[in-house]
C-alpha cells in the first residue's frame, strides 16, 4: 500500500467496526448521520459472538487441550488512497499497529506481540542472550497470562467506553463526574448493575469490574482530558480506553454530545 501511496486507516480487531451510538459525518462537503449498532444487541451470546468481541472461547477441551488462539484472532486492515484533504476518520477507535516499531509509546508492553518477543524488546539489550539471563521461570511462566488478559481486555476496553458515552453521554465520564462515580458505592453499584447486564455474558464478572474500575480512575485523573503520549506511558487497556473517550467527546471529530445511541433502551 504505501508504495502505492495509500494510508493506513485502520487496522484492528474486527469487533473495532462496530460503534455503538450515533455519529455526525462529514466527508466531501456533505453529512452523514450514521446510526449505531452493536451485534450482542441482535443476537443471542453465542459462542461465535464472544469471539466477535475479542474474547476466545475454548470449544473443546478435550479435542483442544484447552489451547486458545487470541492472536488469530480476524483483523481488519482499511486502506486509503491519498487525498489532498483528509476527512473524519472512518472508525473512531485506536487503530493498532502492523509493526512492533509502530507500537504505541503510550503502551509499556505490546499484548499484540508474541510475548517472549517482546519482553526480550523491553529488556533493552543489544544481545538477547543477555536479556534471556534475566528470565526465570516465574516470569516465563506468568508472560503468556499477562499478555492474553490484556490482548482481550484491550478490545473489552474500547467496547465499554462505546458502551458508556452511548447510554450515558460524555459529560457524566469527565474527571470530576468520574471521581463521584469511584468514591460513592452506590452510584457505582447502580452503574455495575447495568455493566454487568450488558457485558458479563460475554467477558465474565471479574473482567468486566476490572477493566471498568481502570477506565473510571484513568478518567477521574484530572489530566484525563489530555491526549495520550509518550510521556503518559501506562498499561495497555488504560490507554485506549483514554483515547477511545478522547476521540468520542474531546477530539476534533468527537461531537461531546449526551447519550446518543438509537440502541439506548435495549443497551441497559
């Protein structure tokens, strides 16, 4: 593509196309209102819509010995012809890399790499027989845990930002609205409540609390509102989830708007 003189647009995990509330367009002068939609609210939670969503679900385990596959999981590449102008992105959430190179500086590991790989990358060392010094068998044993958790969670991440500012709108996810959420047990019961009808069929209790408590106190921080970078490194999960919110209601294509979704009522 780029000897061609195309751009990447996207490239991610297929459930990264899906947007669950409403979006204002606009592309060669014109605009597009472009209604949501989610696919766990058309269907049942299959097995097939659990992997949609980014979490493996083991078929079999006698026939599969309990091995999972996260990282075959299908991705999208989207490419683009250069133009002169460039217009709103076509997918608001973060697009991942083709390359470990590329790899975001917020990110302190890359859960989309093979994980031995790339814990010898972050030792930093120009001989890697050096960094393989280092590895006991502790660290090897809990490396492929620690990078399939947050290669699932990273998608989980992304969905429940969607899900947030689709049924709750931007302004109640503002640090200071964020931090009255972690600090009263009943405003996030009531908020727990309704994550959990909506996700936990999918992801599981655990994940779910997990990653939603991460997202609230990255929000409640009050440089929240400042896009992520190099010197905001941090786990993974935490900083798309920063930058889907970032793109939904602070970027230059985000509208800020109050709950948006035509799939409001089914989402709850």
């Amino acid at each position: 593509g780029e000897q061609l003189g195309w751009r990447k647009l996207f490239y991610g995990p297929q459930s990264l196309l899906e947007h669950l509330g409403r979006r204002n367009l606009t592309a060669h002068g014109k605009n597009y209102d472009v209604p949501g939609y989610a696919v766990f609210a058309n269907t049942w939670l299959s097995n097939h819509v659990q992997n949609w969503y980014g979490r493996e679900v083991v078929p079999s385990m006698d026939q599969t010995v309990g091995w999972e596959q996260r990282w075959t999981s299908f991705k999208w590449l989207l490419l683009q012809k250069t133009l002169a102008q460039e217009d709103a992105p076509v997918i608001s959430f973060p697009s991942w890399h083709l390359d470990s190179q590329e790899a975001d500086p917020c990110w302190n590991f890359d859960p989309t790499a093979l994980p031995l790989a790339d814990w010898i990358a972050l030792q930093r060392e120009d001989d890697p027989r050096v960094a393989l010094q280092r590895l006991s068998s502790e660290v090897h044993d809990e490396l492929g845990l620690k990078y399939a958790a947050e290669y699932e969670e990273l998608q989980l991440a992304v969905r429940l930002v969607d899900w947030l500012v689709a049924t709750e709108g931007c302004q109640n996810f503002r640090p200071q609205q964020a931090q009255r959420l972690l600090n009263s047990e009943g405003l996030w019961q009531t908020l727990r409540t309704r994550l959990m009808r909506a996700w936990r069929g999918i992801w599981g209790e655990d994940a779910v609390d997990r990653v939603a408590k991460a997202l609230l106190q990255r929000l409640a921080d009050p440089t929240a509102m400042d896009m992520p970078d190099a010197e905001t490194i941090s786990r993974p999960v935490d900083c798309v989830g920063l930058q889907t919110y970032w793109a939904l209601c602070e970027g230059i294509h985000g509208d800020g708007s109050p709950a948006r979704s035509p799939l409001h009522e089914s989402l709850q």
